[in-house]
C-alpha cells in the first residue's frame, strides 16, 4: 500500500478486487471494506455503525449492503442506513489510476462531529434506542483522554459541556409527553447533579441513564400542545399566584398552564418558586411527596441548561399539580388521628407565627429531631411551632426534617415488607425537596411543607419497629479496603446492614468522603436501577455536602447505601449496552 497523493491511498489492484468482488484493508488505523458492485467500485469502514461487525462478512444486493449480525441495512453509494437504529456507515472516495484502486481515507464529513452527535441522540430519543442514545452521549462528550478512539472521520468530537446533553433531554422530554414533567426529567436532574460526584468515567455513564428514563418516559406517548400566556403583560405576581392556585384547586389544567406560562413570560425565576411551592403545599404531601419533588428538580435542571428553557420546562409541571393525590384525603392521615386538621390549623396560624416570631435566629435543641422522631403528631406539631416562633427559618426546618426523614431510612427493619423501601424513601425525597425548595426561597408555604414533611416522617415510625441500630463506626478500619467490599456486597442481595457498617467504618477511618461518593455512584450506575433508588442516592449526595455534622454527614450516605444493597443486583442490562457503546467508541471487536 503506497502513497499516492496527499490525499488518496492505494489500498488493492483493480483487477483482483473485480475477481474477488470485495477485500478488506486498513489505511491509517481505518478498517475498510471493498466491493465491486454494478460495475463500480465502493469503499466503506468495515465496521458496522451498529455493534462492528465486519461489513465485509455482509451481502451486498441491488446496492443494498446488508450486515449479517443485526441485518442493517446501508445504501452502498453513500452509507446512509435503512434502518435508524443502526446509524449510516462512513464511505470513502475511490478513483481508479492505472489498473489501482485508491481510497480518500479522510474525506469532509457531511455535517460536523458535534451536530452529527446531536442529531443521533435525538434520533435515539425518539425512538427509544438505548445504544444509539450511548453512542451519541459517548460522541458528544467525548476528549483528548479518549485514547485509541477509532470513530469513523468526522464522527468524534471534543468535549461539548455535559449541559448540552441535558438541555436535548429538557426540550425533548418537555415536548414529547403530554402528561407533563415526567420520571424521566427527575432522573435527567438527579444525574446532571451527581455529574461531579461520580468517576470521570462514569460522568457519561450519569447522563446516558438519565436520557435513558426520558427516552422510556416519552415512548408511544403523545406530544404536548402549549396555552398561550395571557394578553395582559402587566398581571402581578399575586394575582397570577391567587389565579394558579385557584385553577389547581379545581384541577383546571389549561386554566393553570395559561397563569403559570404568563408567570414565567413576566416574573423572575424567585416569584416563580413562591408561586409553584404555594400551590404545592395548599393542600398535603401531594402526591405521595412527588409533586415538590418534581418541582424541585425542574428548577435544578434549568440551573443546570439556563433560565432561557423556562419557558418551555416550567408549565409540564401543572399536571403534576392539577392531577396529584391530595393526603388529606386518604385514611392514613385521617384515622386513628386527624393529621390533616392538625396541619391546616397550622396552615391558618403560620402567618401570625411568622409575623411574631422572634428576629434573634434559632439553634436547634438537642431533642428537636428526637421529637419529630417520637410516637405524638402533637408533640410535633409543637415543636415546629416553638421553633418558629424562637425564628427558624424554612431553611433550617426543612434540613431538621430531612434529617429524621434520612434516620427513618437508616433505621429501617428489615423485617418489613420489601415495598416499604419505597415509604420511606418517599418522605426522604419529598423532604429533600422541600429543602432545595427553602433554599432557593423565603417563603411561607416552604414552612407548611417542612411540617408536611414532618408529618409523614411520624406516619413512618412503624417502619423503625424495631429500629435497625445506626453504626458508630469504627475508627480502626481500613479505608483502602471497603470501597471494594462495598462493590462487592451490592453484588449479593439483601446485604443491608452490612452495606451501612461499611459506609459508617469508611468515615469513621477518615476515608476520603469524595471517594465514596465515586464508590455508591459506580455501584449506582452499572445496576438497573429503578426511579426510586437513582432518585435517592442523588439525594443523599445533596444531602451529605449540606451537612455540618460529621456523624448527621455520615447518615446520609448509609440512607443510600442501605437503600440501594436492598435492590441490587440487578440484570445490568443498560450497563451491558454502554459498555458496548464504549468498546465501539474505543475500536474493539464486539463480535468476537
């Protein structure tokens, strides 16, 4: 094989290649196919797009090259494939020179690698293809760390921000579902902020999960059709604020996305908090705690990809709202005490405890968790009260409660139905929410949702019976070792406790908390693992780097950890797809 030109390669002999009707040869580190068809001569790269099946194994027919491993299908002339799934493969100029054939190995690609990434992953969303959508995350986000790349020319780019991939999931996820801000966009949110706290190499791993849940979230479902805003450009934030939440009360759903799309056009991102968090917590813990949760994640998916996609992201969550389960309406929280009175009694007194409550700041006492802890909803009820009045702020409420919510979780009895899992899981995540939602802004209805909150924590004290114990830790251990037994026990079912006293020795040796984090987000990301477990590792990360104290830190890594050994193993399937994606982004042999 010689150099001919700066350009074009001489890869067969003319005549040979018509008598055989195909070789196969490699130019630069390039695997190509050759055929003889029809009376011309066509190069293409010998691997499949699909999964790299040498094309030179295929059959080529009516000029149709078809591969023998999946059956995609490719227009021989220009690569482009019949089938979607299966993306086009590169094709090379050819010229004939004096009984050789030669190959232009590096030809213009028909659209630049950034763009042919995006269009990809677009594709695999709307089709729900999981290794198309792995490929193009892998294509995207690709860099100079990538060594031995062997990306067809023109398909490999360098180092878009994760935040595009995130923001093609937004507009997608937002347009295509009728119903609304779905699961999908939740996991979208969590993974765009796990993205630092996992491995680099796993970094793609976070968002191709989380575009995974809203390609499935969007699947077969019909797109969304918007409500124009209002006319008036001038509404004030309490009117909208008193409209939307008159229309939620009645479930209008048109209603209340015109209020909150003319919301959106007219106020800043803060008015727009106190108007979703007021109508989240006019009635309680909506919908098992989700309603705040997806609130809370929407706003942090747009401080990830930018205000400017408000507009489109902010009203998918009125279904959320309008359609949400009301807990005041459900027996638990009625029988064998009257939850649901003791809360909005609260709701008419929180103005007045607001307006009284005393400017010099609040320390929480020692037994202010105890007692959200303990077995009277009344004594509860007091306690928040007492804070308020002595100037808790939401903040500081919010982050006392998600700490009893994190406990519950910790001390879960195993002895209890596996289902369980998902109660206390529910109020550890709405609780969560709460806090991000307190965090972002003051406002009174982030103390209703603190008490809400609350609320549910006293509905799971039966779950603690008998509560599992919280290990100390100990001190003597070796950090060096656990990361890996950690791996290890989530490979075994059922290893709960175990997976907690690991976590808690690993801290207590004074392990590295970032390496940790890494271990649960590896150990996260290889399972298949369900909306409720990606939602509450997130969480617990969030959790821990709010934290103050040492040992409330270390509770909120053994909350996911307990969490995620009692649903693991899984068939890691997902994983199985990107890691196929990356041994193809890498040029192995998947075939073989």
């Amino acid at each position: 094989m010689t150099t001919e030109s700066a350009e074009y390669v001489r890869v067969a002999d003319h005549d040979d290649l018509v008598e055989e009707g195909r070789a196969v040869t490699t130019v630069e580190g390039q695997p190509m196919a050759l055929f003889h068809h029809e009376g011309e001569i066509r190069a293409v790269n010998n691997r499949c797009p699909h999964m790299g099946f040498p094309l030179a194994k295929g059959t080529v027919e009516d000029g149709i090259l078809t591969c023998h491993w999946h059956h995609a299908r490719f227009e021989l002339s220009c690569g482009d494939t019949f089938d979607p799934w299966a993306d086009d493969v590169q094709t090379y100029p050819v010229e004939v020179r004096d009984g050789d054939v030669y190959v232009d190995p590096y030809p213009e690609p028909d659209e630049p690698p950034v763009e042919h990434w995006q269009n990809r992953l677009e594709a695999g969303l709307r089709d729900d293809l999981r290794l198309v959508i792995a490929k193009s995350v892998i294509g995207l986000l690709a860099d100079d760390t990538d060594e031995h790349s062997s990306s067809s020319p023109g398909t490999s780019s360098r180092n878009v921000p994760y935040t595009d991939p995130v923001r093609t999931g937004l507009e997608f996820g937002t347009e295509y579902r009728a119903d609304g801000w779905g699961p999908g966009l939740v996991i979208l949110g969590a993974m765009a902020n796990m993205y630092d706290d996992v491995r680099p190499e796993d970094r793609r791993r976070a968002l191709y999960r989380g575009l995974l849940e809203v390609a499935d979230d969007t699947s077969g479902e019909p797109p969304r059709f918007e409500q124009p805003t209002f006319s008036n450009p001038d509404l004030s934030k309490d009117r909208l604020k008193q409209w939307f939440r008159k229309t939620v009360e009645v479930r209008d759903d048109d209603g209340a996305e015109r209020c909150l799309r003319t919301a959106v056009a007219t106020l800043d991102p803060p008015e727009i908090a106190e108007i979703l968090y007021a109508a989240g917590t006019d009635h309680v813990y909506l919908d098992s705690g989700h309603t705040l949760d997806f609130v809370n994640k929407a706003l942090e998916t747009l401080d990830h990809v930018g205000w400017e996609h408000a507009e489109q992201a902010v009203p998918t969550l009125v279904p959320r709202f309008t359609q949400a389960r009301r807990s005041e309406e459900q027996s638990e929280w009625r029988q064998p005490i009257d939850l649901g009175e003791l809360v909005f009694e609260f709701h008419g007194d929180l103005p007045d405890l607001l307006d009284a409550r005393d400017a010099g700041g609040w320390e929480p006492q020692a037994g202010f968790v105890d007692t959200l802890l303990s077995d009277d909803p009344h004594d509860i009820v007091d306690a928040v009260r007492g804070a308020i009045r002595n100037g808790a702020t939401a903040e500081q409420l919010a982050s006392r409660v998600t700490f009893a919510a994190a406990t519950r979780v910790v001390q879960f009895a195993t002895t209890n139905e596996f289902n369980d899992w998902n109660t206390v899981h529910h109020t550890f995540s709405y609780c969560n929410g709460v806090h991000g939602g307190a965090r972002r802004v003051d406002a009174p209805a982030l103390y209703r949702g603190a008490l809400h909150g609350a609320m549910s924590v006293y509905l799971d004290r039966f779950l603690n019976t008998p509560p599992a114990p919280i290990p100390d830790g100990d001190p003597d251990a070796d950090p060096e070792t656990i990361p890996e037994k950690l791996l290890e026990t989530f490979d075994k079912e059922g290893e709960v406790d175990t997976a907690g006293r690991l976590v808690a020795d690993y801290l207590a040796a004074d392990g590295d908390p970032a390496a940790l984090k890494a271990t649960l987000g590896r150990g996260l990301l290889r399972e298949d693992a369900g909306f409720h477990t990606l939602q509450h590792v997130e969480a617990g990360f969030e959790q821990f780097d709010l934290a103050d104290d040492p040992d409330e830190a270390s509770v909120y890594l053994m909350a996911p950890a307990r969490y995620m050994a009692a649903h693991f193993p899984t068939r890691r399937s997902a994983e199985q797809t990107f890691t196929i994606a990356e041994r193809l982004h890498q040029g192995e042999r998947i075939h073989k």
